[in-house]
C-alpha cells in the first residue's frame, strides 16, 4: 500500500532479531553510468600491505552519473536518457577537517553482532577465528614462499593471496581488538546482571541458558559451515574445479540438442582456460597436503567425508592418487576432455579420487551440516529477540541502535587520530608526502605512474592544499562502519562532503562485536585527494566545474 506508484518499492524489514520494523519505501534508478575511476595504481594503492592498515594512502574512488528519463523518473538504459536532477546535492568542501571535528558517514553497513552473549563471543575468540586463521596460516605459508620463488607465480597468485590474506588479517585484528577490551568479561558482567533483574520474570530468566544450550548444540554445524568455506572456496582449488568438471560432464549428458551441447563445451572450455591461466599444480599439491589434515582434524566425524578415511592412512600418498588425475593438473588433458567427452569417460572421471571427495565434501555439508545449521540458527535467532527485548526493557538507560543489516544508517563521530599499541601514536590524516615515500620503497603494492610521481613532487596542488600547503590523502575518525560502508559519503558538521570511506584500521575490526569509539578508527579518503586526482592529474577539468565546491577561505575560491 505504501508503494503509492509504479516507480516505488516498499518493503518492512526486522531490525534487531524482530524487536522492531522499518518500512523502506525506495524509488530505484537502472541507468547509472561509469563516468571515470582512477588508475588501479591509485585507487588499490597499498595493495594487501596495506589492506587495514593506517597509516593509509589510498585513493579510492570513482564516479558514477545517474540517467533519467524527460521527466527526471527511473527509465531502463536509453539513448534519450538524460542526467537525473536532484531535489538536493552534496556541496564539496574544500576547508577539511582539524583534529576533533564532527564526521557522519552515511552508507549501507552489512552486518553487526553487538548483542551476542559470552558464549557465542568465546566461541568466536577461541575457537572460529583461531581455526580459520590457523587453516590460512598454512595456506599464506606456501602461497607467499612460491611468490618469493618465482615472478611468474607472483602474478598468478596475486589475487588468489589477497583474497585469502584479507579475512585472515581481519580475524587476528578482531582477537587483538576483543582480547584488549576484555569483551568476554564486559559480556559475563552484563549477563550476571541481567540474570539479577530477570529473575523473577518467566519470559527471560532461562533465555541465557536456552541460548547458550542452542549454541552449544549447532556448534559442530556451524564449525562445518566455516570448515568448507575454508576448504572448498580459499583451500586447494582441486577440490571445486573438480566439482565443476564433474558438474559439467552430468549437465552435458543430460543434452539433447547439438547445439546447446556445444554452447555448454565452448562455454567450460574458457572456464577451464581461464583457471588454468592461474593455476600450478605443485602448489595446490602443498596446500591440500597442509589443509585436508586440518579439515579432517576439525570436522565432528559424523560430518566428515568417507573419503578422507583413505588420507588418514598416509596424506601423501592420498594427495598423490588425487592429483593423478591430469584432467584437473594439465590444460591439455582438461581441453581434450571436454572436447571429447562421453558417459565412459564421465563415470571414469566420478571414480577417480579427487572427484569422490570434491563430491563428498559438497554432499556431505549440504545435505547433513547445513540444514541442522539452519534449523539451530533458526531457533537461536529466535531466543535472541528475546534476549535482546530483555536487554532493552530492563536496561531503560542504556543507549542501544539497531544492529546493521544492509538498511541506510548513518555514525557519527570525530575526525581523531589514534594510539593503536603501547608507545604508537598516529595523527588523524596522511599526505601526499606519504606517497612518495611508500613509492620510492620499490614495493609493487606502491607503484604509481610515472606522471603521477612527477606531478605530486612539484606540489601543485592549488586549492586542493591544506592550510600548510600539504595535500591531505586520507584521515580517520570515530565512526562506526562495517563492510557495505565502502564509498560512503563522509560529512562535516555542515553537511559538506569532506571525504569517502572505505576501510577501517586493523584494531578496529572487532567493531562488529564490541565498538569503542576509543580504539575503532575508520578510514576515509580526503576528497580533496579526489578532486586533485581529478583535475590535476585526469585533467577532467569539467567535471570539477559540475561539483558545487565550497570553501571558507578567499584563497581556495580561485576558478580554473
């Protein structure tokens, strides 16, 4: 009822386990164009060294420009499209920010989980994250001494080590972070107090134990859950290639028609090109020889794969028999199967050792861990909007906001520095001083272009230049974000746009569970590091001259 017009969407969504709903009523425009994004070099500057790191130097950003129809109305991509025409814009400040200035940021964050109790933290703290990061570990050990080795295998396994090495640095950051502000002893306090004052009220006195007997019960189901995506998406990558030759080969038997049997062939034969682009045997042969024992290891027996039992017999020689099969090692043998593929060769194929256990590890956590998984989470979900209706009913005083959930949302905080570790302390922003340095260390993650360096050596940087005639790259405040805050719109306390965030500091990602405005930093390009780029480096003039840019001083009032 609320969707009043064809062009709106309505939606209720729960917020903090189902103790209250939003109504979201969204009008949504399709044609949005890439306008420009800065060099890789730029806006990845720091790469994996970097990755939640402060102090930072990135530029990351891009624009984008929102097409409507002659009526300003969403309309699919046309031609005839014109540029949308807000009711209200952002103004662009060109004055920054000083040490305890007012920042808000405003964005979509994906998923906090401030209300867990003791135990699900403990489980986090001392089991989850240790395992994962354990498993990664091993993982990171092989992948990083191949690149070492050979520059070849540096570019093949660039990406393949960021995606492994991103989570696994988060993890060790959220321990470090939930250790510090002894989060399990600030959740065991609260419960022994909220055990007192529910005492006598049926609804909530046995909510802590149901919860933690809930917990205890989908442990094992949820340990699996982690386990295969460890295993089965960052471990060795056998194991789902596998699975996909394997689902190639049924879905191509199940073909009537030529031509669509063709089409799948032409279609897997560019997959398997493209994987093997990137691939060394060798090297996935040391990562499932580190990884399966572990995955075995940590797997309940009843959810572990029968064909893990021959591996405990001796894991090299199982780790021989399952990359016997050339069909997974060797582009040629790979291209000439799907080729010639046929039911002999596909049964062939679902004997050998590799594909038993690719299809094991997916059937055994579909079918007997993931639905026990949901069921328990399903239950514990439940106990927890009752938990957490206790907490807000008997704890009248206490603030609280709604945990994140992929809805708007806006922080605040103040553009603050921080003291991360005993003796450290960093100040609130970096400069383009700061660029040259990381990039005359010769490290790749700090290369730039060769015309980026001469540019920002000669300090031209106009308007764009702080009251110190330094160009500010990024800065860090107090504010709450989370993954889905990447590209938020960050606000001064005139409700001028001063930055765009994208990260948060590596002590500050346990910020999902506990959040300290003390210790959590986010990070945020400078946006005048971004109209720099902009102009000055792009050259894209014209598109500054679009930007409503606002400034308290006369000397940055110049025009081009």
């Amino acid at each position: 009822e609320s969707a009043t017009s064809a062009l709106l969407a309505a939606k209720v969504r729960a917020y903090n386990y189902g103790n209250s709903y939003f109504l979201i009523v969204t009008k949504t425009y399709k044609d949005v164009r890439l306008v420009g994004s800065p060099p890789d070099a730029v806006g990845k500057f720091g790469g994996d060294t970097d990755n939640w790191v402060w102090p930072r130097h990135t530029g990351d950003f891009s624009l984008f420009r929102i097409y409507a129809d002659a009526t300003n109305e969403p309309a699919e991509f046309s031609d005839s499209n014109v540029p949308y025409k807000p009711i209200q814009h952002l103004k662009v400040s060109l004055d920054g920010l000083d040490e305890g200035d007012f920042t808000m940021v405003f964005g979509f964050p994906g998923k906090t989980e401030q209300f867990l109790t003791s135990d699900a933290v403990e489980y986090v703290m001392n089991e989850s994250n240790p395992m994962r990061i354990h498993m990664r570990d091993e993982s990171l050990n092989i992948i990083d001494a191949a690149m070492r080795a050979d520059e070849q295998t540096k570019i093949q396994y660039a990406s393949k080590q960021s995606g492994i090495s991103n989570a696994w640095k988060k993890w060790k950051g959220q321990n470090r972070g939930l250790k510090r502000m002894d989060a399990l002893g600030q959740k065991q306090t609260l419960e022994a107090e909220f055990q007192n004052r529910v005492k006598d009220e049926a609804r909530y006195s046995s909510v802590l134990a149901d919860l933690n007997e809930l917990q205890e019960a989908n442990k094992s189901y949820k340990r699996a859950r982690e386990l295969f995506i460890e295993y089965y998406y960052y471990g060795p990558e056998i194991i789902s290639f596998a699975k996909d030759v394997s689902n190639f080969g049924r879905e191509y038997l199940n073909l009537e028609k030529e031509e669509e049997k063709q089409t799948l062939k032409d279609k897997f034969t560019k997959t398997a090109n493209d994987y093997f682009d990137d691939y060394n045997a060798s090297i996935d042969q040391e990562i499932f020889l580190a990884l399966t024992p572990l995955y075995s290891e940590y797997l309940d027996d009843d959810l572990e794969p029968v064909a893990l039992l021959a591996g405990k017999e001796g894991w090299g020689v199982y780790a021989k028999k399952v990359f016997k099969n050339k069909v997974l090692t060797s582009r040629e043998s790979c291209i000439s199967y799907i080729s010639d593929i046929s039911k002999g060769k596909h049964k062939k194929f679902q004997k050998s050792a590799a594909s038993k256990l690719a299809n094991q590890v997916v059937e055994v956590f579909y079918t007997l861990a993931l639905p026990s998984y949901r069921k328990y989470n399903g239950e514990i979900e439940s106990k927890m909007k009752v938990y957490t209706e206790g907490l807000m009913k008997f704890f009248p005083n206490k603030d609280y906001w709604a945990d994140a959930n992929s809805t708007l949302r806006l922080t605040y905080g103040k553009a603050e520095g921080s003291e991360p570790r005993d003796g450290m302390e960093y100040k609130f922003y970096t400069t383009a001083d700061g660029i040259l340095a990381k990039n005359a260390s010769g490290l790749k993650d700090y290369e730039l272009p060769e015309d980026l360096v001469t540019l920002l050596k000669k300090e031209n940087y106009g308007k764009y230049a702080d009251s110190d005639g330094e160009l500010r790259v990024c800065f860090t405040g107090s504010n709450h974000t989370t993954g889905g805050n990447s590209g938020s719109p960050a606000l001064d306390g005139k409700g001028h746009l001063v930055g765009l965030n994208f990260d948060r500091s590596w002590e500050s990602t346990m910020s999902d569970i506990m959040f300290d405005p003390n210790q959590c930093r986010n990070i945020m390009v400078d946006i005048r590091y971004v109209l720099f780029i902009i102009d000055k480096y792009a050259g894209a003039t014209r598109l500054i001259d679009e930007m409503d840019l606002v400034s308290s001083g006369e000397a940055k009032a110049e025009t081009h």
